[in-house]
C-alpha cells in the first residue's frame, strides 16, 4: 500500500524547532545513519507535499485535549497527498498514550471518502486492502467519528522530507516546511488551498521518531546542534493563530483579515515544486 510500509504504528516522537540554515548540517548528520525516502527522492527540497484533513467537535474537542496536554488523546484525520482521483485516501486514527504515539490508518479509495465522513460504513471494494487490521482501523474511526459528532473542520497541508532505515520503520526522521492551515469544512481531499495562514513561520520542524529506545546517535545530534524540544500541533496552532470561532460552526462562511502576525501568502505543494497562493 503507498505510504503504508514505512508506517511506524507505535512510536516515540520529539520535536524540535529549527531554521532553514540548520537544516544541511543536520541532514548530513543523518543521512551517515538514514537514507532519504523514495517519495522524496529527486523533488525540490527532497520533500514531497502531505495534506490532511482534521475532523473535530463543534466545540473542539481533540484541539483543547492537544492544547490542555492531555496524556491519553488521539485525533482524527484524512490523510492524502495529491488530488488525483485515482489516488488514496487513508482514514487515520492518531493517539497519545501517555509519552507514546500509536497510530492506525485505513487507505480507501477516493470516491469513499463523503460516505465514510458521514458515518456510513464501507463496501468491501472501497478499501485498499483486504488486511483486518485495515477494517478494524477504519471501524475504530468510525466509532470515534460518532462519539465526537465530529466534521471537517480544517486543512493542513506542508512539505515533508524524510529519512528512514534501510533495515526497518525503527527510526525515522522527518523536516517539515511550509506548514499552512485553514479552516475547511468539507468532506473532500482536496490540495488547493485559498486564505491558508503559516502558523509557524520562519521555522523547519524536526521531529525525531523512534520504536523502541533513543537512539545514541539521535543523543548525539541534539547535543552537537544544540536543539532544544518543542511542542507544536500542526491543527491546534492554526487554530490558536486564526481563532477558535472560525473552526466552531460548519455552517457559517466567515470573512476575515489575515492577522497581521500571520505571515505572507502561503505556498502549495505541487509535483514541480512550490506555487504561491496569495491572500
């Protein structure tokens, strides 16, 4: 399944902000102990475009589980990585278990995608793989979909470089840039993007991603770069930065004014590289 077999469903992760200029060193650093991801290989940036979808409460819940700290939470989400019809959707299921991450997803096919957020369950050829643990992930979605009464409510989208061990999932090492949001309130996976906001601009987020121990050489490298943790949510900080009134009520088209803090336009992710959206 794309995307799927470098899937680390139980993992370890920890954050790190970092400027551009930090990022060749540090990729050096790596790439003595990982190899760049195929998807990867040969884009500009040697990243390749992630969308997502996040679905919420009218009253955001999962968004103040995140911001509150909460040590057992998880999030819902689409996860996509063009708008071609004929590519997949995964339906994925995010959890913090106390310090440790446990992730599920579900590919399905495109065309699955509004009756599947609508609460309906699928038809066997919706999904991408007969595997039951595929089934179970999307049934688990499902149950949490309806407990939450949870919609749409945003679209993240950025640009992923990633490394990861020629011997396994591991260990995996992610740079991500040019992470835009905005509200969106549709069951669609969509990649075109039209009032997005940098909720952190001017910064790559490392995040440094482990199965088992820290490794050595991760010790090693945050101590030579001096990096210091962080914790950042892609979906809450959008929503911290635009409001929590633009994400409330799916019914209601808001008009706004970019903040002033928010940065310039945001780009999108395209197969030839960057096109910039304008406000």
């Amino acid at each position: 399944m794309p995307q799927d077999h470098r899937l680390q469903q139980q993992r370890f992760e920890l954050k790190y902000r970092l400027t551009e200029e930090l990022v060749p060193p540090i990729r050096d650093f790596v790439s003595s102990y990982l190899e760049l991801d195929d998807y990867a290989a040969g884009r500009p940036d040697f990243s390749y475009p992630v969308h997502s979808v996040y679905l919420d409460s009218d009253d955001l819940q999962t968004h103040h589980a995140s911001v509150n700290g909460d040590r057992n939470r998880f999030k819902l989400r689409l996860r996509y990585y063009d708008d071609q019809p004929d590519t997949p959707v995964f339906f994925e299921v995010k959890a913090r278990a106390d310090n440790c991450i446990l992730k599920q997803r579900c590919g399905v096919r495109r065309k699955a995608v509004p009756l599947l957020v609508a609460g309906q369950l699928p038809d066997a050829d919706d999904l991408l793989s007969k595997e039951p643990r595929h089934l179970v992930t999307l049934q688990r979605f499902s149950l949490l979909l309806h407990q939450l009464n949870a919609k749409p409510k945003a679209h993240n989208s950025y640009l992923r470089e990633a490394w990861v061990s020629s011997q396994g999932n591991a260990v995996r090492v992610t740079f991500d840039r040019h992470i835009c949001l905005e509200p969106f309130f549709s069951a669609e996976a969509v990649a075109a993007m039209t009032q997005p906001v940098r909720p952190l601009q001017g910064f790559v987020v490392l995040e440094l991603k482990f199965t088992a121990r820290f490794p050595n050489w991760f010790r090693a490298m945050v101590q030579q770069f001096n990096l210091m943790q962080s914790s950042f949510s892609k979906y809450s900080g959008g929503v911290a930065l635009l409001g929590e009134h633009r994400f409330r009520n799916s019914a209601r088209v808001y008009e706004w004014q970019r903040p002033a803090d928010a940065g310039p336009a945001c780009e999108k992710a395209t197969p030839q590289g960057l096109a910039t959206i304008e406000p």
